[in-house]
C-alpha cells in the first residue's frame, strides 16, 4: 500500500503536467542502492548515505517510468 503522503505528492505532480507526461513518486527506499549499475554508483561513491538512497530512489523510478531495465 502506498503512503498517502506519497500519493498525495504524486498526485498533485501529475496535475502539473500536460496528458502523457508521466510522473511519480515513491518514498525513499535505502535498499534500492544495491540496485544501481555501476557507473552510478560511482558517481555517488563518495555521498553520504542517506544521498545514496535518494539518488538510487530517483534512478529506480526513472527506470519505472520510463520502462528501462
């Protein structure tokens, strides 16, 4: 089940932009850095931890929404 402060947020994001455009959000996940390919990993190696989430949590929703793997 998702928050509902996360619905709320992806919500109001998607009244922001034209049809077709998709958004989301999702809340921070600090497991989804295991996820990350290795040149992105890299470009966040020297982050703190909880950046590393942050930016491991937008690649994964990128991906999503995108549909890349």
């Amino acid at each position: 089940m998702t928050d509902p402060t996360v619905r709320a947020i992806g919500d109001a994001l998607a009244g922001l932009v034209p049809d077709g455009v998709r958004t989301g959000a999702v809340a921070i996940d600090a497991g989804l850095v295991d996820e990350l390919w290795p040149e992105e990993l890299a470009a966040v190696s020297a982050a703190v931890p909880s950046r590393r989430s942050e930016f491991a949590t937008g690649r994964r929703l990128l991906r999503d929404l995108t549909g890349t793997t």
